[in-house]
C-alpha cells in the first residue's frame, strides 16, 4: 500500500500551479510599484511591431493568406490523425493475434493518404498554392453580346452634365377669389453633383 504521506502525481502538478501563480503575482505587483507612472501620448498610441501606426487598422487582406491558412489547417489536422493510427495499431500484440489488422489498417490508411494527395494535387493544379501566379486568367463566358461591344462602351469617353433638371411646380394660389394656380419652371437641386478631380500631368 502506498505511503499517504507521499504526494500523488496530482499534488506535484498543484504544486507546481500555485508556486507559479505565486511568482507571476509578485512580479506584476513589484512592477507596479516599483515601475513609475507617467503615460504622455506616444506611451499611450497603439504599438505596431515598432512602427509608427498610420491610417485605420480596418485594411484590405489579400485573400492569398485565406487560402494558405486553409490549405494549411486542412491538411495538418487531417496529418495530425495518423500518428494516433500508428499507435494504436501499430501493436505487435494486435498484429500478432490477427495479422489481418495490419492489412486492414495499412489499406485504410492507404485510401485516407490517397484522398489527401488527390486533394493536395488539385489545389496545386488550380494553382491556388502559387503566391505570385504568373498569368491572369480571363474567364471565357458564352454570351450573345461579342466582347469588342464592351471595350468599345469603356473606351467610349462621355460628357458629364449638371444634375440639375427644370422640374414643374405649382405656385402659391393668390388671394383673389377664382384665380387659379399656375405652372412655373423652377430649378430643383437634387441633391447630387458629381465632383470630379482633375488629374495633373
């Protein structure tokens, strides 16, 4: 029977967590009273790896990092699943009381990696696995219009006008009995005028 007085395994870990829980909160209590209090502007602004933060953080991520991420994430767990496999029916004793396992678990993990490479292989076919793909694709639609119609639209140059347009309005009827309204033309602003930036050459 083993000695109560010993420690478990258990009890080495709980040791362990409360001696480092001691020491980490000493550390930040001498840090907070011993280090001095003085923020001003720059302590204050956001640290970017040492550089100076410019603009807004909301930014355009190129979608090429997505694809990697996933590609990555996908094949490392499904990578992570065969060192289990080869623990668990990796056994002499398993193998030795049906040699049969052994063929079964090799073909099935045989078909597992056949899957992946397949996957691995299309992905690479697409060229998604290319950080710099050396020509830009044009996909090719089946469309009635010929394609010559749109560049010449986009190449087409066009005056731009004032959004302004004479819209009818009644006038205030007079104070005379039986006099009737009128129709005057009035200008009414739409609220929208393009503003355009001339370029400097």
């Amino acid at each position: 029977m083993d000695d109560p007085a010993q420690l478990s395994e258990y009890g080495k870990i709980l040791i362990i967590v409360l001696v480092g829980i001691i020491l980490v909160s000493i550390t930040i209590f001498m840090g907070k009273l011993i280090a001095p209090n003085k923020p001003n502007p720059i302590k204050n602004s956001t640290y970017e790896c040492g550089e100076i933060p410019v603009g807004s953080s909301w930014v355009q991520f190129n979608p090429r990092f997505y694809v990697i991420a996933l590609v990555f994430l996908l094949f490392d767990v499904e990578l992570i699943f065969i060192f289990p496999w080869a623990t668990v029916f990796g056994q002499a004793d398993l193998i030795a009381a049906d040699p049969r396992w052994g063929i079964f678990t090799l073909v099935e993990m045989g078909l597992f990696l056949a899957v992946l490479i397949l996957g691995l292989v299309f992905v690479w076919k697409k060229g998604d696995l290319e950080w710099v793909k050396p020509t830009h694709r044009i996909p090719s639609l089946t469309r009635s219009i010929p394609t010559t119609a749109y560049a010449a639209i986009n190449e087409a140059s066009y005056k731009v006008r004032d959004f302004q347009e004479p819209a009818p309005t009644v006038t205030d009827a007079p104070e005379q009995e039986g006099a009737a309204g009128v129709l005057a033309e009035k200008k009414v602003a739409t609220g929208y005028k393009p503003r355009f930036n001339k370029s400097i050459k």
